[in-house]
C-alpha cells in the first residue's frame, strides 16, 4: 500500500511539474544528476599513481589465470564496453558462468558489487575472480603470490604501490591495486550531463522526450542517482509475472541475491545496474537473454512497472538512454613484466 501512495504522490508531482514547466521543459525540473569525475575512495586505500598503473598492469595480466589466458580485461573490456557483450561470461578451459559480466566503467559509483552483491566494496570483488574455478581457476591467492613474487618486475611494482609494506606481494595489495584502477574508469561528459550543466543544445527533441517519459513511467524510481544505479539498492526483479516473457527470457530461474544470504525474502533480489553506457553493454539482464536494448526497455516496464509502452515511447526512451553514454578516458596498454627465457607450468 505504501509504494502506491509513494508512486501516486510522485505523479501528481510529475503533473504539476508539467503544467508549470510544459512537458518540453521537465526534465529541466526534475532532481538530474551528473556523474562526478572523481570517484569516492575508501580511507585504507587512497589512489595513487603507483597503485593505478600496478592495478592497470594486473587487470590486463591473464597471468592471474591458472591456464595463463583469462585476465580481468577479458569479461571486462576497458576497449570497450567495459563487459564482453555476451550472455554468460566465459573463463578457463572455456568454461561459462551462470550470469553476465556487469561493466566495469562506472563501478566505483555502486554501493556493492556482482549481481548479488556479495561484494561490499570493488577491493573485495577484485578477490573473488581469481580463485573462482570457473573464471580464472588459481587455486588459492598463496599460489597468485607466488606466481607474481617469480615474475621479475611485479615485486617492484608492488614496492613502489605499497612502500610503507615490508612484504608488499599480497592478495590484499593486489586487490587495493586494481581497485584503485577501477576508480579511474569513469565516463563522464555525455551528452545527458552537458544538458544538465546548462547545455540545452546538447540533447535533441527526442531524447529530451525520452528523459521526461524516463520520469514519468517510473523507471528513475530505481534507476536514480548519478549513476542511474540507485546509489548501490537492491530490487525484486522481475516484479510482475508474464508468460511469455517468462517462457522467452527465464527471468525468474536465477534466485539473485538469495544464494548469498539464504533468506527468502531475497529471493529474485538483484543490484540495480547502472544505466551509463547502456547502449554499448548488449545482452541485457542479470542473465543476458536480452540482445536489444529496445525490447530491454519493453521487458522492464512490463516486468517491473507493470505498464505496456508505446512504440513512440520505448524509441524516446532509448534515445534518452544513448545520451548516458560518456567520454572514455583514453587506455593506454602498459607493457606487462616479463618472464625472459622462461614461463610457468600454467595448469593444462
């Protein structure tokens, strides 16, 4: 009862905003934010050069992998997207995960990470990959250790990052390392935040429209915030039952959040994604079933705000959401240290 009293409240908001402002004009009234440039960091790990080029460096190093091939870059493209545009995402001997890989750019804006969001901030994620066997597949971070202690050139880089350590090779550091990396990889600058900064050239008619019917069906009820993410929230997905998209896209069949904490009242409970750079991070969804980000938008009205759209809406609604995509900072690929006249017995 209360979420309806809440949602009728906001739309008698909405229409008065419009009679005041005109529909042209409400995305101008609305509470828009724009992505900040700097993105928090957590007191025990404050970002420094030395970290960001040791995290970039083990970010790209497949070497973290017990077969040598799968790095972080690999589910999660800085040239790209910031994910691998695929269902599932795959990892050693080919094997492929149950979920798909949410973007990296941008993720230092959310509250947790993964799906699930068993991963309270982006140092504790970074461990997770590694170990896991059907990502990377290293046994246990001891042996991650021991591989980067033997490639001259990471103790090194370990000791310029973490000066103040004694023994800097950890799976702690290593962790901070690309974490710190990760909180460089923001986006800012689309053609959305130019137009909330005062640039009322920077969207056209129909993304302006597309904003205001972003508002008014309800989808910033979750997708708020900077980042459209809602500041890290968690969300019953889908809300509403439908056969056919069930029958289509198995919404249903992954238990979200509920395999972390057992508890039933978490069952179907996902972290709300970010919308930045939507248009660029095909397939959709928790489980990849959507390819095109239209019918993405048709689902989740349907599924989570019980409304059918119109056609008219659902194209001003993706053109509002091409706007979210912003300026990638450039990467520059560093060479990663080398093991000359050697390698290792990766796991075949």
């Amino acid at each position: 009862m209360k979420s309806k009293i809440n949602r009728s409240f906001q739309y008698k908001i909405l229409c008065v905003a419009m009679m005041l402002f005109g529909s042209g004009q409400l995305a101008i009234a609305a509470n828009w934010q724009t992505l900040p440039t700097k993105a928090p960091e957590p007191a025990d790990n404050p970002t420094t050069s030395e970290k960001v080029k040791l995290g970039q460096i083990l970010f790209l190093d497949p070497r973290l992998s017990s077969t040598g091939t799968v790095s972080c870059n690999s589910c999660h493209n800085v040239m790209a997207g910031g994910e691998d545009n695929r269902p599932f995402a795959a990892g050693v001997h080919g094997q492929v995960g149950g979920r798909s890989a949410p973007t990296v750019w941008n993720s230092a804006f959310s509250a947790v990470q993964f799906w699930d969001g068993r991963a309270p901030s982006l140092e504790e994620q970074a461990k997770g990959p590694v170990t896991n066997p059907i990502e990377m597949g290293m046994k246990s971070w001891d042996d991650v250790v021991k591989r980067l202690k033997a490639i001259p050139g990471y103790p090194e880089l370990f000791s310029a990052a973490f000066s103040a350590d004694k023994d800097p090779v950890t799976r702690d550091n290593a962790a901070k390392a690309i974490a710190a990396y990760e909180r460089t990889l923001i986006t800012p600058n689309s053609a959305y935040d130019k137009y909330v900064k005062g640039d009322k050239s920077a969207l056209t008619e129909q993304q302006v429209s597309g904003m205001n019917t972003f508002a008014e069906v309800g989808c910033a009820g979750c997708h708020s915030g900077a980042a459209f993410n809602g500041n890290g929230a968690f969300m019953k997905f889908p809300v509403h039952r439908n056969g056919m998209f069930e029958a289509k896209y198995k919404l249903s069949k992954d238990p979200g959040r509920f395999e972390v904490t057992k508890n039933d009242a978490d069952k179907s409970m996902f972290k709300v994604p970010t919308l930045r750079n939507i248009a660029l991070t095909a397939p959709y969804f928790h489980n990849g079933s959507v390819n095109k980000l239209s019918a993405a938008v048709v689902v989740m009205a349907k599924m989570q705000l019980g409304q059918s759209l119109k056609q008219q809406q659902v194209k001003d609604i993706v053109a509002f959401l091409e706007a979210l995509t912003g300026e990638f900072p450039a990467q520059t690929m560093p060479r990663l240290p080398g093991t000359p006249g050697t390698t290792f017995p990766y796991v075949q």
